[in-house]
C-alpha cells in the first residue's frame, strides 16, 4: 500500500508530521506539569496525609459527591457519643469512581483506619461504552491518562481536562477572573476535605424542580433513560478496580462496610431494569466474594423531600436523616 | 513478507474492506450486520436490474431493491415515531388502545449508507454504470470507513470508477493504492482544518449554547439570537469539519470524495443556500427525488408542491422527530417563497441593486437572518421551548441589562464565534487558503501542524459525538 512515487518528500513529510505530535504533546505535558490547579490540589492531598496524625480510632467514609453530602459533623457526634475517641473522616472526592480510588488507598491504609465505609452507586461502575472493544471516544481520554499517570497519584483527577487547564492559565492573567469568584464561595469542612460545597448544595430543591433537572438531563442526552454501561462485566475496569480496594482493605485487615448511595425517584424511574439487574448481580457478587456487608440505600428515600437533585441528597438539617441512618451503620459495625 | 502482501492489489481491496468494517463494528458492534445486509442485497439486485431483459423487469427489481432499502431505514429509524402519532391519533379518536414502543437501537450511519446503495441500483436502471464485478468493490463503496458515518454522501458512478483506476501500469486491473506526498500533504491539512473546526470552535461553542437551549424560558431576545448564532457555527463547524476529515483522509489514500460545504453562510439566497450547504444530501435530494417528482417541469404549483415535499422528506431524513421536520418545512417554504417572487416578478432579480457589493451584502445578511431562524426548530426538540426561542428571536425585546453579564461569562465562546466570522471573511475573500497552506515549504508546513495540533491538544473538552453521527 506504501507504494509512493517520491520517497525522500513522503518521508520528510511523514516525520513533519510525527514531530508536530510530539511537540503538541510535550507542550501539553509541561502544561499539566506545571498546572497551579492541579498541583495545588494535589499537594492539599499530600499535606492532609502527611501531616495527619490522629491518636484517636480512625473511621474513614470514602465514595463520590453522593457521600460528599453527608453531613459528617452529626455522624462523628452520634458515633462519638456511643464510642468515644473514634473519629469520622469523609474522604469523599467529586466524581469519584475506584479507577480513580485506587490510586488513593495507599495512603488510606497508612492512616490504618479501624473501619471503610464505602458508598457506591450505578454511576460508579459506568464505563461508558457498550461495546467490547474500549470506545473510541475515550481512546484520547485514556491516552493522556496513561501517558500523564503521574497526576492521578492520589486520585487528584478522573479525567484530564486540557481545556480546563489552558483556560485556567488564560483567566489568571485578567486580575477579575470568574474562576477566583467562583473560589471564594466554595466551603470545605474540616471533616470532609477533599469536597467543596457551594450554595446550591444546601438547598433543598422542591419536586418540579427536581423533576426538571430529571426532564432537563435526559433531554441533553437526547434520550428517555439514564444511560449508565456496565457491560462486559469481565472487562470493566471499575469493577475490576472496586474489588481490588476491598481486597486490600482486608488484606490490611481494615472492616469494610459498602453501601448503596440513595437516589430520587425520578433517577430511578428512567434507570433500565437491565442496569438494575445488573448493578444487583455486582453487589451479589462482591458479598459473596468478600463476605462483606452491604446495605443498601438505594430506594430508602425515593419519594422524601431531602433532594438537591435527583441524585444527591442535599447537605442541610432537614435532610439528616441520611447521615443518621449512615451512623447507625457504622455504630452496627463497631458494635 | 508483509509488504509483498499489502502491495497486492487485490489484497489492497480487502484490507480497506476490512478496515472499514472493523471501524464500523467498533462504533456500531452487532448493528454491522444491516451494513452487511444492504450490501448483499444491492449488490444482487443491482446485477437483477443489469441484466433484466425488459424495462418492466428492471423497474420490478428496482422497487424492490428500493422497498429493502427504505424498509430498513423506515423500520430502525422512523417506526417509534410512527407509533407516538398513531396513538396520539388514537387519543384524538378515543380508540382506547396504545400501541408500546419498540425503542429500538438507532443504527449509526444507516441514513448515509442507504442512500450510497440506492444511487447504485438507480445508476445501474438510469444504465449510467455497469454493475461492480466483485461484491468486494460494491462493499468498499457502501462502506468505504473515512465517510461511512456522516457522509459526504457518494455517488456509484463517482467512486466506483476510482477503484479500478490503473494509476500504475499493471495485468491486475485494480486500482493500486498510493500515498503521494501532495495528496498527503493536502489531505493532513484538510484533516487538520476539520479537526480544528470540530474540536476549537465546535466543542468550545457547544456548552454555550447548551447552557441557553437546555431551558431557554425567561431568557432574553440577546442571549436567544447570539445562543442561535452560536448553534449555527457549531452545527457548521461540526458537520463540515467531520466532511473535511472524511475527504482529507480518504485523499490520503488516493480517493476523491466530492465536497460537501462552499461558504454556506455567504449565500445570498435559499437555492444558493442549498447549493452550498451539505451539497451531497442537497443534489442527491434533487437529481434522485425532486428531478422525478418532475422538478421544474411541469406547472408552476406542481413546482412548488415537489420543492415542499423534498425539503419536508430532508427534514425527515434527519431525524424521526417534529423539530426536524418544522426545520425541512421552513425551508421549503423559502424556496417555494423565493421561486414565487422569481416566477410572479421576474423584474426584482434583475434590479442592479441586487448586482452590486452592497445589494449582495444585504442579500446574504437577510437570507442568513432566515437561516438561522431555522436552526431553531433544528436545535430545540421541546415544542414550547421551539415557540419561544423563534418569538423572542423574532420580536426583539430590547431587554439589554443582562448583556453584559452574559458576555462575561461567556467570553470564550463568544470569541469563538467572532473569530468564526471573521475567518470566513478571510477565506471568501482569499479563496484557496487550504491549497495554499498544504503548499507551503516543509518548515513553515511543520510550524503550522504544530500550532494547530496544540491548539487540538490544549482546548480539548472531551469526547463529544458529531452532531450529524445520529441522523
């Protein structure tokens, strides 16, 4: 097929063309290198393991912005209240899934915490694609993953964001930038450190608003039901990924207690039964596997009025019913 | 070894079918084998149409090599739709009785490859070209992978012939595949060109007007016209940077596909409108539908009537949704408005206003007024929201206090769309940029790949799927 009429040019041209790759990548490389945003966050990580050192009996609750929610201060009052000295920490990350967890757990078996309370849900075993070949589309996303893997140390990102990076060195050169506004109304408590709160997430959302969101994301999508990919089972890396921080968690002989993450009814209602099944057939799986507790939270507060969104329970007194029923669990556990 | 196999023609051949397959079964995995369908059907029925012995019989076997191909498109794309308006008629009625929804998979590309296997059959009965000698051939063309997805929609009689080109002198009749060094360079650049397109400017406008459309109740005329706007350069950047990498990639591999896009937003009218926009659906509307429908032929209305019914069918082959079809409607009812005023006062297009700078000017600023107006209905499936967004597109509110926040917290894609135009200015009035670029001296060629390739790189949001992957 390499049959060219003019092989000195075509050669010239072919190694223009390779060297253009690598420059654009390199110069993405130095970017990422030397992101502020990243490597703030990233030494945030560093100094919150390093410097911690607690004398008290560490319980640690790690999942994505659906555990984020939690209202960790009430569940370290109820679970200090019964078991004195135990601390509750919530290292929930936004948009956390265990792909990105896994970097993570040797610094969570350093702080060899007395029990992981995990929170788990559809989302967090999407692989998004339904073919057994790796998608195509995520090709570019796993490329610079694999080549950069040295900014996932700690779970700092799920996915690289160049354009997120780039426009982040643009807007710091203009003093008044929109991401600094945005900074300044974000909150992070002490307990839960690696998850930001903004107002929206105090909020409790009435029901057409919920259901708007609910209507508003399927219409995005362009389709009547959430899409979330599991399959193949054998190949998916989140799986594969989960059940490896259980394993080393036990190996470690730290108690592991999963939960399912609640979700709204109108989540629940556009969720194929199939992805159901699915999703049950997982957790059945890993019970039987790791002997391992999982209770499951799913539908317990379909229908109340504690909702920021259909899939997040919003931080707020009214909705603490949540972080209670989290507490009782871990009270169970220790008991 | 190898590169005494790959340097068989025949081999060759093969090796691009396969190819093409497997990148179809990578986006598409069991929906492969209605690809695979067509083909075989086609390609029997073209010969049944090619060998027939009567015109009754090759018109038989044209109708139902036909009726496989649009029974097959109707049935995956358009049957929930059908079912939604039954029973919404059946409510009408009160027939008490809801026919459930199929909720089939949509298959990709089964708009294009359909239409790429009924130019064949008809080109064989039209007895324009003779049947392909191996099903091989006639799988390339349906399947040829750098335009299978999202067009540009080919002609058999076009790429056919390319596939048996004797470039180099050989027994083997089979067209040897070469990469020449001007073809690639040529076809990096296009490539480059609709990357650029697709992931700078299309994927960078995107969540703009995302942010707008999602729920555009309650915002102003402003934000509504430059959300438009910004559709209209998305949906532009999207479709003609995904035909810029089909061409340019197929050019590498010494294949010529017809362009797709001229300068569309410099139309000055509705038929130069569609002489510019997606020119393969538009000429295949007209030389495979309108021109039997009698086209221009036959009276005045029957002109109209047969304008209304392509553009409407145009709508539909978008998708199997209202919104499309209000958008197919729309511009047949500029075309049969502008070929009204043409027929009924001829004396307008001959003002020599309409000849100079000015007038043209004016011309392409009042077509393109209408023309986004339609992106509209193309962008926003909810029915209410559709309504508003035209009203407040329409009637301008005067409701200017939020300008400048908007603007604010959208500078990028509001530069973007700046940017947009004015570098469509520059390509109009200094054509050939592309052919210039792809000349340019080896450095100079590399500084530009890597500026480009780095803003790629460094504005990448994500993968977001080609606008026209789901028609």
């Amino acid at each position: 097929m390499f049959l060219e009429t003019n092989r000195k040019y075509l050669k010239k041209t072919l190694l223009a063309i390779f060297c253009a790759l690598v420059i654009s990548f390199l110069i993405l490389g130095l970017l990422i290198q030397n992101s502020d945003s990243l490597n703030y966050k990233k030494s945030e990580y560093q100094r919150f393991f390093s410097e911690f050192n607690s004398e008290e009996n560490l319980i640690l609750i790690i999942g994505s912005s659906h555990v984020g929610q939690l209202n960790t201060e009430l569940i370290n009052e109820r679970v200090s209240a019964v078991f004195p000295g135990y601390k509750v920490l919530n290292l929930a990350i936004s948009g956390d899934s265990p792909n990105n967890r896994v970097n993570m757990m040797d610094e969570i078996i350093r702080l060899k915490p007395k029990m992981v309370v995990y929170g788990i849900s559809y989302r967090d075993f999407d692989i998004d694609s339904q073919y057994f070949l790796p998608d195509p589309k995520w090709i570019f996303d796993d490329f610079l993953l694999f080549v950069f893997k040295e900014s996932r140390q700690l779970g700092v990102i799920t996915k690289i964001d160049p354009n997120g990076l780039t426009r982040d060195i643009i807007r710091n050169i203009s003093p008044e930038s929109e991401v600094r506004e945005k900074e300044s109304e974000q909150i992070t408590f002490e307990d839960t450190p690696f998850y930001t709160f903004v107002n929206k997430q105090f909020r409790i959302a009435n029901d057409s608003e919920i259901r708007e969101d609910a209507e508003t994301d399927l219409k995005i999508e362009g389709r009547n039901r959430i899409s979330v990919q599991f399959h193949p089972l054998f190949l998916n890396r989140e799986i594969t990924d989960f059940k490896s921080i259980i394993n080393r968690l036990q190996e470690n002989e730290i108690r592991t207690i999963v939960f399912t993450t609640p979700l709204h009814r109108y989540y629940l209602e556009h969720i194929p039964v199939e992805t159901h099944e699915d999703f049950l057939n997982i957790l059945r799986e890993i019970n039987v596997l790791f002997r391992i507790e999982i209770f499951d939270m799913t539908e317990k507060y379909d229908n109340e009025k504690i909702w920021m969104d259909m899939d997040h329970i919003a931080h707020n007194r009214q909705a603490n019913q949540y972080s209670e029923d989290i507490a009782n669990i871990i009270i169970m556990g220790l008991k | 070894m190898t590169i005494i196999i790959i340097k068989h023609r025949r081999f060759q051949h093969i090796f691009l079918l396969g190819a093409s397959y497997f990148f179809f079964y990578y986006t598409s995995n069991y929906l492969i084998t209605l690809l695979i369908f067509t083909t075989i059907w086609d390609f029997y029925f073209g010969k049944m149409i090619f060998n027939a012995k009567t015109s009754k019989q090759k018109k038989i076997c044209l109708i139902i090599s036909l009726a496989g191909n649009l029974g097959l498109l109707g049935y995956f794309k358009y049957v929930d739709f059908a079912i939604v308006q039954f029973n919404i008629f059946g409510q009408y009625f009160d027939l008490g009785y809801n026919i459930p929804l199929l909720h089939l998979a949509l298959p990709i590309a089964i708009s294009f490859y359909t239409f790429h296997s009924i130019t064949y059959t008809v080109s064989i009965y039209r007895n324009q070209i003779m049947p392909t000698k191996t099903l091989t051939e006639y799988a390339i063309f349906v399947a040829f992978f750098p335009q299978l997805v999202a067009g540009p929609i080919l002609r058999a009689k076009e790429f056919l012939p390319q596939l048996r080109d004797k470039i180099t002198a050989g027994k083997d009749s089979l067209k040897m595949i070469i990469i020449d060094n001007s073809n690639l360079k040529f076809g990096v650049t296009m490539m480059i060109f609709g990357f650029l397109k697709k992931m700078f400017f299309s994927d960078n406008i995107s969540p703009f007007v995302n942010s707008i459309f999602e729920n555009p109740i309650g915002a102003d005329s402003f934000s509504i016209i430059l959300a438009t706007i910004g559709f209209g350069v998305q949906i532009y950047c999207d479709f003609s940077g995904y035909s810029d990498i089909a061409i340019g990639a197929a050019l590498i591999l010494g294949f010529r596909i017809p362009i797709n896009f001229n300068k569309p937003y410099f139309a000055s009218s509705p038929s130069d409108f569609w002489r510019r926009w997606h020119i393969s659906l538009s000429s295949w509307l007209r030389d495979y539908l309108y021109i039997p429908l009698g086209g221009n032929k036959k009276s005045h209305l029957r002109t109209y009537v047969n304008l209304g019914t392509v553009m409407f069918l145009g709508g539909l082959w978008h998708g199997a949704s209202w919104n499309f079809i209000i958008w197919g409607l729309l511009h047949g009812g500029y075309l049969v408005i502008h070929r009204f005023v043409k027929d009924k006062f001829p004396a307008i297009s001959k003002i020599e206003f309409f000849e100079s700078k000015i007038g043209k000017v004016i011309s392409i600023i009042i077509m393109q007024y209408f023309v986004f107006l339609a992106w509209i209905p193309f962008r926003i499936h909810d029915f209410n929201y559709m309504i508003y967004s035209m009203q407040k597109y329409v009637f301008f509110d005067f409701e200017i206090s939020g300008i400048g926040h908007l603007i604010s917290i959208n500078k990028f894609p509001i530069g973007l769309i700046g940017i947009f135009f004015i570098l469509q200015i520059i390509v109009f009035l200094k054509p050939e940029l592309l052919k210039r670029v792809s000349e340019l001296e080896l450095k100079k060629w590399t500084i530009f790949l890597i500026t480009a390739m780095s803003m790629l790189i460094l504005f990448y949001v994500g993968p977001e799927d080609f606008i026209y992957f789901k028609f």
